[in-house]
C-alpha cells in the first residue's frame, strides 16, 4: 500500500503531493482541477512497466482514436494530452512511497534523442525490410519512453512505439507488482467483464464478499450467476421473483450494476488498487453509509487500496462515519484547489475532517 504519491507535468497537475495515504482516499474538488487526472495518475503508476496504458486513459476520455501522421511537418504526437499544458518536451513524473519506505518512481518522456531515436530506428527497420509494400523512406516513427526506477537500483526502460504498423510496446512489459483497475464516471457496464471476473472470483471461492455487498442495495437478492444469452455471458440475480428465477443486473438498476462492479474489482484486485471516478454515481445517499462501510471492510480484508473522487458533501461524510465506526481509522480526504502556484492538494485528517463537517465548511 502507497503512504505517499507525489505527482508532476501530469495533465492539470503540475505539482501535486499526497501524504498520509490509507485504505480509503477520497478526493473532492471543483469541476476541472484535475480530480480524474489524479485518479489516472494512480492507475498509470499501478501499472508499472507499461507504456500502453498512456492509451487507455485517452480511450477512457473518449479519444480511442489516434490519428496517424507522418513526415517531417507531423509533429503532435497522440500522447499529448498527458503533459501539463500539452507540453510534451516536460518529462511526465510519478513517485511513490510504500508503508516500508521502499520508493518506486515512473518518468514519462517523448524520444527525441537522436542516439535514442536511431537505436529504435534499428529495431523497426529490420521488420520493414522483409515488407516491400511499406518501403522504410516513407516510415517515420513516434515514440513514448517509461523509465521504472526502483530506489537506487538501475532504472528500466519500456517504449510505446506509433509508426505506418500501427501502435506497439518494446520490450514486451513484464507484469505489473499489484493488480489496479479504473472505474471511470461515465463507461458504459461492462457486462462481460465482469461476468468473467466474478467467474474467476466463484472459482477461488471469493464471490461471497460480493454478494454481501450488493445485499445493501438489494436485501433480498440470493445468489449471482453469470448466463450467457446470445453469446454474450451477464450477470444475474436471484431476487425472489415468482415468475423467474434469475434476471439480468441492468433491471435492478444503474446503481445496483455500478456497486457490483466496485465490489467485483475490490475482490479482484487482492493486494492492489482500485481508482473509482465519482464513486456515488447511480447511488442513492440514504444507502451510502452502509457501501463505505462495506467498501471499507472489503479493501482492509484484500489489502486494495481505494482511490476514488466525488462532487457529494454526504458522500465524503459517509465515508468518514463508515471510517469511525471501523476498527482502526483508514480514511483520507484530499481537496484539489486552484491556488497561484498551480493546483494543491489540502489534505484533512479526521480531526480536521470532523471539525469541517461539524461546521458545514465547503470540502467538496
């Protein structure tokens, strides 16, 4: 579990360092000040050694599609956007502290050296040269770096590489340390996914903590299935219905499939991380006292580490009251303000939290 992230030239945030870290982290904050960018900045560093994952933060945004140009006047490359202010000579930086202070820092740059640059040139033309339809002249070649730095061990280097073949990584990345998973705002269920996760969770005899948790929303569902109709396999329940006996998770509604896929991806991501972008959505408030309780009791249980934004003042005191109630306090909230040297993060502890919420002070 990360105690501390401290996060630079990465979207809107330039500057931003989180301490204190714990099982659950809530941030809050105003619209655009970079809420999700932190949520993606976690999600890249939980994914280690792999460049490609810069692409699933576009896809997650909407821009799945990359535009190819090539020749000498291309010269915007597709991973622009992750760089403060479109600034891609800035090198992109992640550093992270666990509880045992061991250090573990990710360096996102785009290639320009020449050595560099050559070197990968090498590489790619050996392929080209057994194709006579993509003649090597008219390749021209973009290039992201990942350098994984260990404490003061020697740092590895993964390329993401765009060229007329389309998008790969060199070296092959290895597996990342733990397992993460982002649950974006607005991404559409992912019925299949989760149907095969949840077939992998019934298999390690893990799939009961879910359905604890869905019992919050629903008291009277009895078991989950995953049928497959039409090819596709889905997740069921049993709700005691006289005329069925299963039925598809969509009919019980938005926020019974979104509190199946958190809980889905807690027991998932055993020893890792999940990021949950506005975690209340599709959630009623008078019920979300009982999920952060059971949110939290999951993730102490799996040892996952919780990241998660929210706009909802009864969402973060939710989470704080599900945190008292706990054995032990694992909660930690982190407000993102515009201030003059850049976006911060205001960190509350539970003293400061409970006083704020006493008061009625603006925290979200």
């Amino acid at each position: 579990m990360q105690s501390s992230l401290a996060i630079k030239h990465f979207r809107g945030l330039d500057n931003v360092k989180l301490d204190g870290l714990s099982h659950v982290n809530v941030i809050s904050g105003k619209n655009n000040v970079g809420k999700t960018a932190l949520l993606e900045a976690v999600f890249l560093y939980s994914g280690a050694y792999n460049p490609a994952l810069a692409m699933t933060l576009n896809a997650n945004r909407g821009l799945g599609q990359v535009r190819v140009e090539f020749g000498s006047t291309a010269r915007d490359t597709p991973w622009d956007s992750l760089f403060h202010h479109f600034d891609s000579q800035q090198t992109i930086e992640i550093i992270g502290i666990d509880e045992a202070r061991d250090s573990r820092s990710l360096r996102l740059s785009v290639v320009r050296d020449h050595v560099e640059m050559s070197g990968l040139r090498k590489s790619v033309r050996e392929t080209y040269e057994a194709s006579a339809d993509v003649p090597w002249a008219s390749v021209s070649v973009k290039v992201l770096k990942l350098e994984v730095q260990h404490g003061k061990r020697t740092s590895q280097k993964y390329f993401l590489i765009l060229d007329a073949r389309g998008m790969r990584s060199e070296p092959t990345p290895p597996t990342a340390p733990y397992q993460g998973y982002f649950l974006g705002s607005r991404t559409a269920w992912d019925s299949a996914g989760d149907a095969d996760r949840y077939g992998r969770l019934l298999r390690r005899g893990d799939d009961t903590a879910v359905l604890d948790v869905l019992k919050i929303v629903e008291p009277k569902l009895k078991a989950l299935s995953v049928i497959v109709e039409g090819g596709v396999p889905m997740l069921h329940g049993d709700v005691g219905m006289p005329n069925v006996h299963f039925v598809p998770l969509p009919i019980l509604g938005e926020g019974f499939t979104r509190l199946a896929s958190i809980a889905i991806y807690i027991a998932s991501a055993r020893g890792g991380a999940l990021m949950v972008d506005e975690i209340e959505n599709g959630l009623h408030h008078s019920i979300l006292l009982p999920v952060w309780k059971a949110i939290g009791k999951l993730s102490r249980e799996l040892g996952v580490q919780v990241f998660a934004t929210t706009h909802s003042f009864e969402c973060i005191a939710a989470a704080h009251g599900a945190s008292l109630a706990a054995d032990g306090y694992g909660f930690s909230l982190y407000r993102l303000e515009h201030q003059p040297g850049g976006v911060q993060a205001v960190t509350y502890d539970k003293d400061s939290l409970e006083a704020s919420l006493k008061m009625g002070l603006e925290i979200r």
